[in-house]
C-alpha cells in the first residue's frame, strides 16, 4: 500500500513515463544520425566514382577526401556508441517504470474506482433519461392521432414519421434492468500472490487435518 498521497505518485508515475518516452526519442534520434551518416557515405562514394569515372585529378581529390572523413565520421564508433548508450538508458527507465508499478498498481488502478462506477451511474441515468424521452415521443405521437382521427383526408401513413424507436423501449428496459459492469479488474492479484494464498490455504487444511503437524510446523 502507498503511505503517501496519491498526486505524489501520480506525479512520479508521469515523471517516470516521460522519461522512458524521452529515453525512447534520443535512441531514435540516435538510429536516424546513424543512418544519415551512411547515408553521406553512400553519396560520397558515388561522387567519388564519379569523378574516377571524369578523370578529373583535382575533383577526385576533393571527392576522396570528403568520402574519407564521410566513412571515418560514420564508423568511428561514436555513433555506434550513442545508439547503445541510448538503448541503455531506455532499458533503465523502462525497468524504473516496470519496478515502480508492480509497487504502486493496487492503488494506482484502485484510485480510479469512483470514475468508473460514477460512469456506469450516468449510463443508467441517461438510459432513463433516453426511455423517459422516447415514451413521451410516443405519447404526441398518439394525441396527434387522436386528434386527426376524424378528418377523412388526413392518411397518417403518408403525413406522420415512422417511428424510429420501434422495440428500443423494451431493449432500454432489459438493458436498465441488466447487472452493469464497471470497468474494473475482478482481480489485481499476481500469481505469485496467488500461489501463496493457495500454499497458504493448503497449510491450513493440512493444520486442521492433522493438529501436530502445525505444532512442528510452528
């Protein structure tokens, strides 16, 4: 259980998810300089075949030099470096975050209880509100017919809506009067929580079975 207020760990929940997301960045900020860097290399080569290609002493010159310092810039290690060095701080943020939940989960998931069951309290309510509508829909719909029921012209096939909500009633009714879920977990228990409570259970049922056996297990 967390022995200090939830917006403290709430906040260290974000803190910590903003840094695997910004750990996540730098290693694909570091992939994408990689492949830039080769990139060059590939461009450079081709200049440089180019000019072998032209004869052209002073253009090859130039070429091998910037395909030169394009490959050592590109395999110098230092990129390589930055990847892993990313990749790594992406594992150790990712494992501070993995730590912290299997700590906080209970309370961080629990937290949200209220929203969830005020949620399935305003589906009901507004069920209520949309059966309460369609009958009175229903309701001028017939005082409209009483009222033209007389006039011989008046065809209300022809001149009134189809009624839209046919049968939503009766659906309305089964669905508020159904059990709704609230979108909880029926269970935060881990299993290894869950083998223990069952070695725990076991034990007692061999106790109570056998009296001795938790007097030598005590």
């Amino acid at each position: 259980m967390i022995d200090r207020p939830m917006i403290d760990v709430n906040d260290e929940l974000d803190a910590l998810t903003a840094a695997a997301e910004a750990a996540r960045e730098a290693e694909e900020d570091a992939r994408r300089a990689f492949a830039k860097a080769r990139r060059l290399v590939a461009d450079k080569r081709a200049e440089l075949t180019q000019a072998y290609a032209a004869g052209d002493d002073a253009l090859i010159k130039s070429s091998r030099t910037a395909f030169e310092r394009a490959e050592r810039d590109a395999g110098a290690g230092v990129l390589a470096a930055r990847i892993e060095g990313t990749r790594e701080a992406v594992r150790q943020a990712e494992l501070t975050l993995t730590v912290f939940m299997n700590e906080n989960y209970r309370d961080l998931v629990e937290q949200l209880r209220p929203r969830a069951e005020a949620s399935v309290a305003a589906i009901r309510r507004r069920a209520d509100d949309l059966a309460a509508a369609v009958a009175e829909w229903h309701a001028i719909d017939q005082e409209v017919s009483k009222l033209t029921r007389t006039l011989q012209w008046f065809d209300p096939r022809q001149r009134m809506p189809r009624d839209p909500f046919d049968g939503m009633l009766g659906v309305l009714d089964e669905f508020r009067l159904r059990e709704l879920p609230v979108p909880m977990p029926r269970s935060l228990e881990s299993p290894a929580e869950a083998e223990q409570a069952r070695a725990e259970q076991e034990a007692d049922r061999a106790a109570s079975v056998d009296p001795a056996a938790s007097v030598w297990a005590a």
